[in-house]
C-alpha cells in the first residue's frame, strides 16, 4: 500500500454504484437484456468519464436501442437540485455509444453524476439511472495529484475468467482511490482471438467468458466493436470505470500485432481477408473513438487525434502520444536520416511545444511503447524492430534519431521535471537513463518507468539498448513466455505528487496491490 495514509478525497459509492453493478449484464453475445421487453432502453455496458479538466468532463454511455443520453450531475449523491444536460441521440451510427461534455463544473471538486436514456418517441420514458463519479482537476497546488498507469487487457488468450473473479486487478486499483487512470494503450486485443478454455502448466483449466466476435480476428467494424463491448462484460472495470476518469491513448492491438500504416499482411496469414491495414486500421479507430472518451477525437468522425496535453493543475501536464498512426515501417533500424520515425514530424514538433509551454512541476510522457527496450518485430519474416531501439548500442539511428533530437531539445531549452510512463512490454521495471553511460550523450538524465499487463500473458525482461545509456534499477518478468494472470505478474504504476513538497513518488505494483519498487523524484530539476 501506500507509505502514506490515502485522504479521503472521494466518498465511496455505496448505494449509488451498487445500483449501476447490479444492472443486468448484457448476454455473452452482446444481445438486449432480457428486461427490454419493457420497452425502456437499458445501459448495460455501464459509465465512464474521460478527459476530465478542472471545469469539464466526458461522460460515456452505451445504449441497448436507439436512445437520447440525458445526464444529471450534483455535489452530492441525493441529487439534490441535479443540473440536467440532453447529450446527443444514440444509434446504430455510433454503435448506440455517446459522449456528453459537462461544462462550468467547479474545480476540485468531488462530481456526481447519473445518465439516464430516454426513448427518442417519448422522453418521459427513461430506463434505469447508471450513476458514476469523478473529481475535477484542482487549481491549488496543495491538493497534490495521485494517479495510476498501465496497459494490455485481455491478450494471448486470457480473456474474462469467471473462475478468477474477471479483472480482479481493477478492484486493487479502485481502492488506491486515484484521481485517474492512465491506460497506455493495448485497451483491447483486436487481433486476438479467445478460446473457451485453455490448458495451464499446472494441470488446470483456464475458462473464458465468449462472445462472437472475440472468436476470430477483428476485420470489420462490427468485429472491432464487439473487441471494446468484450471488455465491458468485466463487473470490475465497469465499477472502476463509473469511479475513476482515464486518460485512454492506443497502440497495435487495438488493430493488429506490430502495425505501421500503409502495412499489407501478407497472403500467407490467412485469418485476414481484408490485406490492407490501413483499411484495418480506420475501422479499429473508429470503433476505440466510439468506446473510449477523448476529447480530441468525436464518435463516428474520421478527423481528430489520439496524441493530446491533458493539463492536470499547477503539478502535472499529461503528454499523451500516439506512438502508431504516424511512424514509420518496421525495419532494421539503421537509418541514418529518419524525419518520419515512430511520431512523425508533426507530432515531434507538437510535442516539443507543448513541452515548451507547460509551467506544470512534472510533465508526464505517457509513451505507449518504450525508449530504450528491444521490441522485435517478426510478423514479417525479417530481423525488424517494433519500438524505438534496435539492439545497436551504437550512436542514435533510425526511429532513435527522432528521440535523440526530443532529449536534446529537452535539454538546451531546460525543460524539467520530464518522467516517461509506458506498459506494452508485459512485465514492471524502471531504467534510468544516464548521458555518462550512453553512446548519445546531449541529453539530462532521466527515468522510464514500465507497467502491465492488466490481464494478458507476461513475458520475459526485455532487452536493453545503450544508445541513451539506460540502467534498469527494477524489474520483475516471469522466466517464460506468456505467464496467465492466474500465474500473477500482472502489474500497475501509481504516481502520487506531494501537494506541498511536490515530490514524485512512483510505485510499481502487483495485481493485489503490493508495492515492489518506489522511487522518489524531486521537483525542479533538468534532470535526475
């Protein structure tokens, strides 16, 4: 646990969240429930909010019909004089999901709120309230920013295990109360298929909940839809998701296994009819657009952007990048000359900017892949490389130019306070990178630190690149390939900035919410 005790800063959703729990869930096969019949739309799939600000917030919902989002908020669960705000109508065009953007909210502050769907023929017809909560961001500097991270749901075969409880790991989190969850990408797994059972090394069974689409690989909208539906049958995320805001950004398998746009899969991966990716690719995005709420990107609309700058009071800015739409091919890595490389240039430049522009204490790069970890990529027969180093611990080429000029430019300009978040990798450790001991020295020091999976198979430790002279201090992996959640390693990070010191201090922890490793950062410094 923490080596602090948790204020209180968010009350706990008794009766309320019960409530929304104990809606009837939606069949395996993401049919209406079987209450329907009673004419009255049903939110099955829960509520979430993201991209929460001091003054607003995003509110999710997904309907079983077509169905107007209505949303009432109040300072207190009786709803007293509650605030009513009409969202939009929800259809078949959006996968009968909507989002609705609450305004004018005072910071700081602990928001309840309760959405209601009403029949779009006769609004008096509502069905049963889903209520949630979340706390804006807070102007004052003393209330501090406590917040967790991690990745990679429901991977290589693990999917919902009724037998283990499900996605027992959100429940660990919800009772660290954050602020909010990053989740760095991977939310789904699109191009990976769940069986009904599957054959432990003990001797046991491992038994997933099935629905049609998690059958094959995503192709088609509808599949990829289903993918995000599959998740939201979990009791534990949708009570987290009604309790705690994210932060959602994506990586590859929310569309395929190591993609990079203008990818076509080869004939001999006969699961896929459709060969384009970037076709592929424009289905997964919408789909994650429809079930997740950000606020760059609109449901249903080709325009928008997964990257974006979550500003989170006077402590923390939230980086958050889209390290797959704009990269480059996967290759060997040994460019000399890479403008494009894993952001593409409008994203580096955006970033540095911004980067420029923050007055926060920390800023967060929330990176859904690692710096200086050897990610291969084989999907192609070739010795190609997925992230950003390539095993050379030589000077900066390929996809690592790109991040050599980000830490240079961190650097002459005096950036402090830069901390690298990630997961993607399927095991915890935290490497701090050190000029002194790097092939590129023109940077200040700085600390990466991993975590995930969430429910999906861990791996062994990866690789390390010299290249930016990186250390790891921590790590946990399994030995093997592909350990199952009911074999443990499954991990989260938690961020807890000290209002009044202002101090970092990360922990990373096990699915139960054990520490193993914590790190304590200080504020105002270049590097450290």
């Amino acid at each position: 646990m923490s080596d602090r005790p948790l204020p209180g800063r968010r009350s706990v959703l008794r009766g309320s969240l019960a409530a929304s729990a104990a809606l009837t869930l939606p069949t395996a096969l993401g049919a209406a429930p079987a209450f329907a019949r009673s004419g009255r739309p049903v939110a099955g799939w829960g509520v979430q909010t993201g991209d929460v600000t001091c003054d607003s917030g995003l509110v999710w919902v997904r309907s079983d019909r077509p169905a107007r989002m209505i949303v009432e908020t109040s300072a207190t669960e009786s709803f007293r004089n509650p605030r009513r705000l009409h969202g939009p109508l929800l259809g078949a065009d959006t996968d009968f999901t909507g989002t609705t953007r609450l305004r004018g909210l005072p910071p700081g502050e602990q928001i309840h709120y309760r959405v209601l769907l009403a029949d779009p023929d006769d609004p008096r017809r509502t069905g049963e309230p889903v209520t949630g909560t979340f706390r804006t961001v807070p102007v004052r500097r003393r209330d501090g920013v406590r917040f967790l991270w991690s990745g990679d749901l429901a991977g290589q075969g693990w999917g919902i295990n009724p037998d283990l409880g499900g996605y027992r790991i959100f429940d660990a989190m919800a009772r660290l109360d954050p602020d909010f969850f990053l989740f760095s990408g991977d939310t789904v797994y699109a191009d990976g298929p769940l069986a009904p059972t599957a054959a432990l090394p003990d001797g046991g069974t491992w038994r997933n909940i099935m629905t049609e689409e998690k059958a094959a690989v995503a192709q088609t909208l509808a599949e990829y839809r289903g993918n995000f539906r599959y998740n939201l049958l979990d009791e534990n995320l949708r009570r987290f998701n009604a309790q705690v805001p994210a932060i959602v950004q994506w990586d590859d398998h929310e569309v395929r296994n190591n993609w990079y746009p203008g990818q076509v899969i080869a004939d001999t991966d006969t699961r896929y009819t459709e060969k384009s990716v970037d076709v592929l690719a424009a289905r997964a995005r919408r789909a994650f657009s429809e079930y997740y709420p950000v606020s760059t990107l609109r449901p249903g609309a080709r325009e928008g952007r997964v990257y974006r700058v979550l500003r989170q009071g006077p402590l923390l800015d939230v980086f958050v990048l889209d390290m797959r739409t704009y990269r480059n091919a996967n290759s060997a890595g040994d460019q000399t000359v890479d403008p494009q490389g894993i952001l593409g240039r409008e994203q580096l430049e955006w970033l540095k900017r911004e980067l420029s522009r923050s007055r926060a204490v920390w800023k967060v790069i929330a990176a859904d892949m690692p710096i200086g970890l050897v990610v291969p990529d084989a999907t192609e027969g070739r010795p190609n490389f997925e992230a950003v180093a390539q095993g050379d611990p030589g000077r900066p080429l390929g996809r690592e130019l790109q991040i050599a000029e980000l830490l240079r430019y961190i650097k002459h300009r005096r950036i402090t306070g830069t901390v690298w978040l990630t997961a993607d990798v399927h095991h915890t450790s935290a490497q701090h990178y050190q000029p002194s001991r790097a092939a590129f020295g023109d940077f200040e020091p700085f600390w990466e630190f991993v975590s995930g999976p969430l429910n999906a198979g861990a791996f062994p430790a990866s690789a390390l690149d010299d290249t930016f002279g990186p250390e790891r201090v921590f790590v946990k992996a399994p030995a093997v390939s592909n350990v199952s959640p009911a074999g443990g390693y499954q991990f989260f990070g938690e961020v807890d900035i000290d209002g009044d010191s202002g101090e970092m201090t990360v922990r990373l922890r096990e699915q139960d919410g054990t520490v193993l490793f914590t790190k304590v950062l200080q504020p105002g410094r270049v590097g450290q």
